[in-house]
C-alpha cells in the first residue's frame, strides 16, 4: 500500500464525462488499497475565461481580487470531482485552500508553497478516505487567496508530494508521457520512457509546457520521483527521475523545445567603452527584466558598436521605455523584433559529445534559416529564429538528432 499524489489537469477534467472518467482512475487506484491525495485542475479553459472576464472589467484589475477570482476555478473541479466519487461509494472530501491551509510566501498572481498542514487531512486518509486539494492556489500569511502562476497545479501536486512525504506523484495529463517535442504539434515526435529533472527542467523552461518548470525544479531538489500519464489511456508513462539511474550512453539529444515568449532588442550605435554594458542592464535587473541572449559585435571604429539581447515579450514595452529614459548611456537607435521563436536542443548526452553545435548550425543552414542569436548551457543550446521558421526549424532539428 502506497501513499500516492494523483494530479488531473484541465483537459483532463474538462467536461462532466472527464470528471467522471478520471474519479473511475481514482476509485481503481484505491481500490489497489493506496492513499490518495487528488489535485485538480481547473476545468480546461476556464482559467483563461476568468481572466478575459477580469480584463474586460478593467485593464489594470487588482491583483488580490485577480487570485480570489482565479482560485474559484479550481475549487468547482474539487466538489465535483469529489461528488463524482461520493456518487460511486467512496469516502472523498474536498478541501479549500484556506481550510487545510496552504500557506504561501511571495506576491500575489506568483506566490510560492512553503507549507500546509497535514494531521487532519492524513488522520482521513488513514480512515479510508479520499482527500481532493484545488491546485494553483493558497492563502498568505495576511490570510489573502493567492495563485502560484499558471500551470501552477502541478507545483501543487510537488509540494504536497514534499509535505505529506508520499511515495510517488503522478501527474495525468492529455498526452501519455513527456515527448522528444510537443507531438501535437509535430507527429513524429517519441515518447520519453526516462527523463533527468536537470533535462525536463530545460525542456520546461524552454517552453515544453507539458510540466510546469517550477514543479520540477522543487521534484529535483527533494529527489521527488515524478510520472507523466495519460487520462485517456492506459499506457506506460514517463518516470521524470535522477540522472544517475539514466545511461546517456547513446543518446545525445533527449528532446527539442520552442517558444514564441521572446523578443529581439538591437541597440545600434552604442558608445564601446567599459561599463556601458552594465550602464544599459543594470536598470533591467532593478526591474526584475531577465535578459536571456546577449550578443555584442566587436567595433569596426574602435567607438560604437552594436547589441543585441533577448528578453520576455511580455516585457518588451517596459524595457524600451527604460533604455528610453536611461541618461547614462548614448545609443543611436534602438530596434526590436517579437517575430522570433526561440529553439532548444536539450539532452544530458551534449556533456560527453563533441560537436553538438556544428550539427545544430549545419543542419539549420541545409533549411536556409537564419540564426538571430545564440546561447548555451551545459546541457542545451538555443537559438532565436524567425517566428515562421518555427516547425521547420524544430522538424529538421528532431530528425538531425534522431528523435523521429
Ligand atoms: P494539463 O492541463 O494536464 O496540465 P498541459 O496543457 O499543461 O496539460 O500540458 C500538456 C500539453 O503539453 C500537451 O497537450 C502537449 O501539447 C504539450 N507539450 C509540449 N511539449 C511537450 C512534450 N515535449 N511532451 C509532451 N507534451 C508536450
Ligand atoms: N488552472 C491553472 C492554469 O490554467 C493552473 C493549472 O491548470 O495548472 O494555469
Ligand atoms: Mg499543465
């Protein structure tokens, strides 16, 4: 007998019949004797309509009252999922946020777990009973409702795995485990038996939105073993687990990730002296900008030069207006560029393997795709393209690897 954290994201209780569907995973699952604690999801889509609803009331709604929105979504998912399960014999009770409760560190719409109480909750569990918890949400230490950003069910179900100490955390989602790349979009993409946290944490950052990257960072640190699985079937998923018990032996490349989150900043005509560099981003750091690719050309003339840097689009309208306003430093034009995407190979083989790059660039160059900026890790390497490029890109990189 095992004590089990069983996630279920939106798709999977989208509809009255998914909800159904997954209190019968439920029931079977205690009926192989386990304790169960279940995280739900919003139901698919409902999170983005709260959203739209709060912008339609006002472009600038607050914050607090956006988490008391948000949080609701998750909570009708917990009494029906709950009910359903109660409709077919078993003992499930659902609990709010504030009444187990979650507590929460961190600003409101991003707030982080940092604990929750766990007597009254396993005391159910040990009776026999089925404990339902709203993910992507707790309360502060002030008593306010706060989300942990989106995607956010799934640090629900780590962090629960973390303090209640269960012996595994299995996350159901609409696809049946983590793909060499997003196989709804690209068909050939091959399912991943084993993956490291250190690559699911790059594929996820990197835009693979299949595991939130917070999620696992928290598995990785606390050696919480994670699995992928399917709602709609019953096939084996991917265990997301410690590098060591992973031979890398012949794969170098594990899986290929994009995003359409960044944009391309080029400072023309910038004065090529020490401390300009830091004079241009040290204002992007006070405000919390995360630059992501630098690129500086060397200076025909010996006085200017040029620089270019990637950062989140989301936050391109505030970093113009920051190098606008920067007195410091001369910069004869500024130019920017959201039609890019961002293209990742990951792997934990690149370590041991010469020339991952050259292959990566060659293979980009047989597609006449231009390479706009680059940056590398240990254990990925990525680059910015144009936007249009994007499935070309990641098609022919997926076959250069051999991960058709
Ligand atoms: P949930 O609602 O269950 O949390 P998400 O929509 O957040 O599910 O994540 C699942 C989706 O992630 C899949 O439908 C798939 O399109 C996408 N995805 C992106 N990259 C990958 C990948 N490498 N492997 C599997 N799924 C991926
Ligand atoms: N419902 C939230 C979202 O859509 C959290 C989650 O589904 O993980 O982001
Ligand atoms: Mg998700």
């Amino acid at each position: 007998m095992a004590k089990k954290v069983l996630k279920f994201g939106g798709t999977s209780v989208g509809s009255i019949e998914r909800i159904i569907n997954a209190a019968k995973i439920v029931g079977k699952e205690h009926a192989k004797g386990h304790k169960l604690i279940v995280v739900v999801s919003a139901m698919a889509g409902k999170t983005n309509e709260l959203i739209e609803q709060s912008i339609s009331i006002s472009k600038e709604f607050d914050k607090r009252e956006l988490d008391v929105l948000l949080s609701s979504g998750e909570q009708v998912t917990c009494s029906l999922i709950s009910g359903a399960l109660r409709g077919i014999g078993l003992i499930a009770k659902s609990w709010m946020n504030w009444q187990i409760p979650i507590i929460t560190e961190g600003d409101h719409n991003n707030a982080r777990i940092i604990n929750m109480r766990t007597e009254e909750i396993d005391k159910f569990l040990s009776e026999g009973g089925i404990a339902i918890i709203p993910g992507f949400q707790g309360i502060s230490k002030r008593g306010d409702i706060t989300s942990i950003g989106r995607g956010g069910s799934d640090a629900t179900a780590v962090a629960i795995a973390k303090i209640f100490k269960t012996d595994s955390c299995e996350i159901y989602t609409d696809v049946d485990g983590v793909y060499s790349t997003d196989p709804n979009k690209i068909p050939v993409a091959k399912k991943i038996d084993k993956i490291s946290y250190q690559e699911m944490l790059e594929l996820s950052s990197l835009g693979a939105k299949v595991m939130q990257p917070s999620a696992v960072q928290t598995a990785m640190m606390y050696d919480i073993p994670l699995q992928v699985r399917s709602t709609f079937t019953d096939r084996k998923g991917t265990d997301i687990i410690n590098q060591e018990n992973i031979d890398y032996s012949k794969k170098v490349v594990t899986g290929v990730a994009y995003s359409k989150d960044d944009a391309k900043i080029t400072l023309i005509g910038v004065q090529d002296k020490p401390g300009v560099a830091a004079s241009i981003f040290e204002p992007f750091s006070e405000n919390q900008i995360n630059v992501d690719m630098v690129i500086q050309n060397v200076s025909s003339d010996g006085k200017t030069t040029d620089l270019t840097f990637t950062i989140k689009r989301d936050d391109l309208d505030k970093t113009l207006s920051i190098l606008k306003n920067n007195k410091k430093v001369k910069i004869k034009e500024v130019n920017h560029n959201t039609n890019v995407s961002k293209i990742s190979i990951v792997g934990a083989g690149m370590v041991t393997t010469p020339g991952v790059s050259y292959k990566m660039f060659k293979a980009l160059s047989e597609e006449k795709i231009n390479i706009l900026a680059i940056s590398t890790s240990e254990i990925k390497i990525s680059i910015i393209i144009d936007e249009n490029y994007t499935v070309e890109a990641v098609k022919k990189l997926h076959k250069t690897f051999d991960l058709d």
